[in-house]
C-alpha cells in the first residue's frame, strides 16, 4: 500500500484520517510552532553566549518533549506548552468541539506574548 492515500479533502497517513478542519489543524500547528520558537528566542534573548543558550533551551524542551504526551502516552505536565500544544492539535484533527481549545490557545497564546517580549528586550546581536 501507499503511505498517502488521498480521498476528497482528507488524506490517510499511516492508517489515520483526520475528522477535523485541515485549516484548524494547520492554524494550531502555526500558533504550536511560535509558541515553541519563542521559548527558545527568549533563552537565547536571556543567556550571555550560544554555549548557555544550548544549555537553556535542553533544560526546557527534553523535559517538556518527554512529559508532553508527544513521546510517551502520559500527559504528566499539565500546563507546559507543548502540551497544550498537543491537546490543540489532537482536538483540531479530530473534530472536538472548540469550547475544549480555549485553554491551550490562551496557554500557548501567553506563552508566546511573553516569550517574545523576552527575546525582543534581551536580545542583542554581538
């Protein structure tokens, strides 16, 4: 069999077909992806040089990685972005009702406030 197999508007990925907005789905990716991308704009804002930067950005993302349900199948860290992240992206794919995406869009929506203004008032380019 194909890997991708397209029927109408959704596609079938290893077995999965997606009940849920392709445009809600990709929205959720995009806010998931700036959300994260912040985080590490903020370390890298905040640490004196890119050796501590590294340094920073391992200590926030493994553990958020491993406990986020992303790897394994319990979701120990109940408001850690990524998370959220995963929560939102679940719900965009399988169609949830949107009243069950309001805290992790704003979660990950603050993260992202926040984080950017880090980065943007500590970054200095050198």
């Amino acid at each position: 069999g194909s890997l991708v197999l397209v029927y109408g508007t959704s596609a079938v990925f290893f077995g999965f077909r997606m009940q849920g907005s392709a445009a809600a789905f990709i929205l959720s990716y995009l806010l998931v992806m700036l959300s994260m991308f912040s985080i590490g704009l903020a370390a890298g804002g905040l640490a004196p040089d890119t050796k501590t930067a590294g340094i920073i950005a391992s200590i926030l993302y493994f553990p958020m990685l491993i406990f986020s349900g992303a790897t394994l199948h319990a979701e120990a860290a109940g408001l850690m972005p990524l998370t959220q992240g995963i929560k939102l992206l679940k719900a965009a794919a399988l169609g949830q009702p949107t009243d069950q995406v309001w805290l992790p869009v704003l979660i990950l929506g603050a993260v992202f406030i926040l984080c950017s203004g880090i980065a943007l008032r500590f970054f200095r380019w050198e």
